[in-house]
C-alpha cells in the first residue's frame, strides 16, 4: 500500500482500495482501486474537455512501473472507469499481464522506443533505396562534353579497375555521390552492394553506432542488434560523402577499420572482419583542416590515395547543352509535360551564370521551369529564377533614330554582337522587342524602324510568339 500512498502523498489522486489480493512466491496478483479528485482527470477535462476514453495515462503507467517491480513480474493495469469521461470517480484494476485479453496490445503501451533508434532504421531503409535507384545510372548517362569531365571521367574508369581508395573533392552539387555509383558499377565489385552515407547528417553521438553497428542494450533505445553501414558494404563499396565532418574519434576509428579491416559493434566484445572498397567526398579543403586540428593526418594519408577533382559546372560549359535536354527530357517524363527545350535566350543565361550550386542547381532550376511552361512550348527566360534572368547578358536595343545601342561603350556594333555569343535567332528577337518597346506598341512606326513592312514585321513577331505592346 506504500505505493498508493505516494500517490496520495504527492497530490496525483485520493487512492482507496476495493480489492488487493497477492502472493509473491506464486506471482499471483489481483488489485482494484478507487481515484477521487484525479489530477491529470481533471486538467484533461480543464484543457481539452471530457473524453470518450480513460485518461489516466502518466497515473496508469506509475501504478504498472511500481506493481510491476514489486512483484518481479509484469503486472498491467486497465483504468476502466475515469472522471475525463465523465465517471464519478476512477476505478482501475491491476493483474498479471497474461490474464489480460489483450494482453500484447496493453504491453506494447509500455515499450520502450528511442526516436533516434527509430529515425535511423528508417534512415537505413532510405539509405536501401537509393542503392536501387543508382542501378539506373550507367556510364553512358554522365554528360562529358567538355574537357574537364572527360578527363574526370578517364580518371575514374582507371581508379575503377583496381581496388584503390578514391577521394572526390569538389563544390557542392557537382555530383561526387554520382561518379562514385559509376565508379562502383564499372569495378570488379560491382555485384557488392553500394552503400551511401552523408556524414555531415548523423548526430555526433550515434555515428559510431550507424557507421560500425550496435549491440543490443549498448545505450538506451538500443533494444535489439543491428549492423552497421561497413557490415552492410561489406563485398562492395562503401561511399563517405563529407567526411570532413566526421569528429575526431570517429576519425580514429575510422582510421582503424581502413587498416585492419575489423571493426567492433558499440558495445560489442566480438571483432567482426569486413571487407570494403572506400569512397570518400568532400567540398572542404581536408589539408587546411589538418593544419586547424580539424582532420586528422594520418586519415587524410590513408583516403588520398587516388584524388579525383570533380570540376565545377562554371569549368565545365560545354556539358550544360546536354545536361540541359538531360534534365528536360526527365522531368518531362516525369510530371507528364511536353516542353520541347529551351530558347536562346536561355541558353545564353545559362552560359553567363556562375552556377554555385553547380549540376544540382540547374537540374532543379530546369524542373521548375518544365512545370511552369504549357506544353509544346520552349522554356523561356520568364521561367528562371531573377538570378540567372539578369546573367543573359546586355540587350540589344534600338535607338529612336532606328540605330542599334549596344549598351556598352564599343563603337563598333557589329564587334559587339559577334562578342556577344548571343544566335542570329537571338539578336533578331532582341531587335523586335526593342523596336515594340520604343514605338510603344505601334507595329507601324515599329517597322518603319526597321525599315520594313507591316506584314514582314508581323511575321517576324508571329514567328518569335512575340505579343504587342
């Protein structure tokens, strides 16, 4: 009876006893109690008004915790009368779990559960997932227009053929985790699994446990034994994205799975062997983070093996055009849409911006665009971000004495169109819109401008799906 008096003692509710009936030795239990003035009842009803189910939950969990480990036994209580709904008083009783009907789905109440044991199973089936989708990405499908990726490329089809350990570096979304896939599928191990891990994305008190596994009750929520992402890559390829943000003890221990290939479970006594192939990425210098005590040395030797430089999509223009039909050509299959490129125009801005977030940036720019635009048209400059619209570069306009003004201070105006990169189709619609904007919309004195017809001028702004003013 201490415990129904602690109850009382701390002003949770009045306990009176109906029925107590129990013998430890035989671990037989029978309890019925009686709450008046039930605080939780009460602020239940204060706060949220009267229920259709008990509400005693923090008083129903005290009275199973306390019983329970009197007895040595699971002993469950059911609160089957409740002032929150509208009882005269609470009446709850308590005995051996497996005399309850429901005797599973009152005991899975009471299990514990860690939310970050929980979030990072979850985390696992993700991590799973996106080891199908790179079964998608072949060799073939990496853009190398240019000379920096092909050179990229060629780098990693060499690093591919033996089992060497790779570091990417490079920018942000300049696609390290995808040349890794390709690096993966084309090596001896393709038939391993990939597994992907963002270091920068695990809390720094469970990377241990995600990167080398755990044993059941290592810490608290850990309720059953799992295995890390070195157990899960082992025969394959393990991918390090941002390693740079790993702490130093993980970095040690890290360092020793890489040398030995044995690593321990957290709170585990078995040494378990893998066997790996390591990528690892990063968008931070790794040497200057030596120097700052941030990374350690012995580390960053045993990764650099085989460096490969991703180049930035700035250094890489030549790729843009394809990566560009790339890009609509997915998302058109994807949203069901139908638009049939991008104009000049476009083209020309995607040429002049600078691209930070590189390869990532212009695939979601370009499916914001394919959203935006109806179907059967091209992708103009109206449906870029305000950023990339002002890198098109200088507009040509024409002057009201019907002269070209280049906006810049070469003389030479011809010399400036030819340095402008801008297509023939380009300038003449730059033209007519300039012509439009200065007449104020009147298509005739517009073409008297350009020193041409009505009807010609009328063609041209058909043909360009140009509107008047």
């Amino acid at each position: 009876m201490v415990g129904p008096q602690l109850h009382t003692l701390e002003g949770v509710a009045r306990v009176e006893r109906v029925v107590l009936e129990m013998d430890r030795e035989r671990g037989e239990y029978y309890g019925e109690f009686l709450w008046f003035n039930s605080f939780e009842a009460e602020e239940h009803i204060r706060t949220l008004g009267q229920s259709e189910h008990p509400v005693c939950w923090n008083q129903i969990g005290y009275a199973t915790g306390y019983t329970s480990d009197f007895m040595g036994c699971d002993v469950l209580y059911n609160e089957i009368e409740c002032i929150g709904k509208g009882d005269p008083h609470c009446r709850i009783i308590g005995k051996p779990a497996a005399q309850w009907k429901d005797s599973a789905g009152m005991c899975s109440l009471y299990k514990r559960t860690s939310i970050a044991e929980t979030l990072y199973n979850l985390q696992s089936e993700v991590a799973s997932l996106r080891s199908t989708l790179h079964e998608t990405v072949e060799l073939q499908d990496i853009v190398a227009e240019s000379d920096a990726t092909k050179s990229c490329l060629e780098q990693v089809i060499r690093a591919s053929q033996v089992d060497v350990t790779v570091l990417f570096s490079g920018t942000t979304g300049v696609g390290k985790e995808v040349f890794s896939s390709i690096l993966h599928k084309i090596s001896p191990r393709a038939e391993g699994p990939f597994v992907a891990v963002n270091c920068a994305a695990l809390p720094s008190d469970l990377v241990e446990a995600e990167l080398f596994g755990v044993e059941k009750g290592a810490y608290t929520g850990a309720e059953k034994s799992r295995p890390g992402r070195f157990e899960r890559a082992s025969g394959g390829t393990l991918f390090l994205d941002e390693i740079g943000e790993l702490s130093l003890g993980a970095q040690a221990k890290l360092l020793r799975v890489l040398q030995s290939g044995e690593l321990d479970r957290v709170g585990g006594s078995e040494t378990r062997k893998v066997d790996i192939r390591l990528i690892a990425a990063t968008n931070r210098c790794l040497e200057d983070m030596v120097k700052e005590g941030e990374f350690r040395a012995d580390l960053l030797y045993r990764i650099n093996v085989f460096p490969v430089e991703i180049p930035g999509l700035k250094d890489r223009l030549e790729d843009i055009p394809a990566l560009t039909k790339k890009f609509v050509d997915r998302y058109n299959a994807k949203y069901a849409k139908r638009a049939v490129g991008v104009t000049d125009r476009v083209k020309h801005a995607f040429l002049h911006y600078h691209w930070p977030g590189n390869v990532r940036e212009l695939e979601n720019v370009i499916e914001r665009a394919v959203i935006l635009t109806d179907d059967g048209d091209l992708i103009d400059l109206e449906k870029l971000p305000s950023e990339i619209r002002q890198r098109e570069g200088a507009s040509l306009q024409v002057t009201n004495q019907g002269t070209l003004a280049t906006g810049t201070d070469q003389n030479d105006v011809v010399a400036a169109v030819l340095d402008s990169g801008l297509s023939f189709e380009m300038i003449e619609r730059e033209v007519l819109q300039a012509a439009l904007f200065n007449s104020e919309g009147n298509v005739a004195q517009a073409a008297r401008m350009l020193s041409m017809g009505d009807a010609q001028l009328r063609y041209r702004l058909k043909k360009h799906k140009l509107k008047v003013l």
